[in-house]
C-alpha cells in the first residue's frame, strides 16, 4: 500500500468513528487509573477552565503549528476535502447533542469557542500530519476522552513548556461527575 492509500485509509477510519461515536455522554463508568490528567466533576469548574487563556493559548499554539505543516505539505487537497467532511460531521453531532446544548444556556458560554476548541479538525490534521514525518499530538492525545463520551474542558501547562514548544501537559477532563 502506497503512502497516500494507507493515509486515505487512516483518514477514513478516523472519520467513520468520529461519525459514529457519541459525543458527551457521559456513560463510561469505569474507574479510570490516570494520573497524567485532571479530572473534574463539577459543570461551574469545567467552565471556568474552559475559558482559561493557558487552554486557549495551548488549544490556538497547537492549531496553528499543525495547520502550517499540514498546508504546506504534499497532502493538503486531501486535507482541504477531509476538513469540510469533519467539520460537517461535528456541527450535525452538536447540534443533535443535549449536553451541548444545556451548555449555551450557561452564562458566558461562547459556542463559537467551544467549536474551536474541539479537537476533531485538529487530530485530523495531526495525522496527516504524521505522514509528512511529524509526531504532533496535542489534539490526537485527547480524542480517546472523546470517545468515551468526556469533555476535554482545560489545559495546565507543563512545566517545561516555552512559547516555541508543541503543547505538554495535562488535560481537564470533565466526566459529568462520575
């Protein structure tokens, strides 16, 4: 299998499963043993580290640094084709999606931001990414919480974090108070 193929494949699947997955549910109920992230049960913290400026800096950073790589490289008409799928697939998601929507009605919920903030558009391009030699993955890390229907909310910055880096941290995790 071709370069290109095994990228179209690997793209694919990645949109069959966000297409298929079901955003914000809540239902994983297993304990889970990881201490490499945050986790929050409380709706008001999650939204208060939601609009922090370190998962808004960190969120932007990432976006823009994978978005150069993956504009520039050999692959971009794929990218350009596989964006407006996936965004199209988040915003019928959202839309359907009651926990979304009891969002908005929260004082100083900024929908717009939130849709951005969302890691889907961002793992896509990660992993094309990937195939033009990066190992990025700030948005890749975080679509597992995803798919066990949590809400990556926030970011605390690593400690060895400067300006130039790729993002490293920990993520908030909102589990709707499991």
């Amino acid at each position: 299998m071709s370069g290109i193929d095994e990228l179209k494949r690997e793209v694919k699947e990645y949109i069959a499963r966000v297409d298929t997955s079901n955003l914000f549910h809540f239902s994983y109920k297993k304990k889970i043993d990881d201490t490499s992230n945050i986790y929050i049960k409380d709706i008001n913290t999650a939204l208060k580290v939601f609009r922090d400026k370190n998962y808004i800096d960190a969120s932007s950073g990432a976006w823009e640094t994978v978005r150069y790589l993956v504009c520039k490289g050999k692959y971009n008409s794929l990218w350009e084709e596989e964006f407006y799928n996936v965004n199209i697939i988040v915003e019928h998601k959202l839309k359907c999606n009651e926990f979304y929507s009891n969002l908005c009605k929260h004082k100083n919920f900024d929908p717009l931001q939130f849709k951005s903030l969302l890691p889907f558009l961002g793992c896509l391009a990660e992993t094309i990414a990937y195939h033009q030699g990066s190992n990025l993955n700030f948005f890749s890390r975080q679509m597992c919480y995803y798919y066990m229907g949590f809400w990556v909310c926030g970011w605390k910055q690593g400690p060895s974090e400067t300006q130039n880096e790729y993002p490293v941290g920990k993520f908030y995790i909102y589990n709707g108070g499991i």
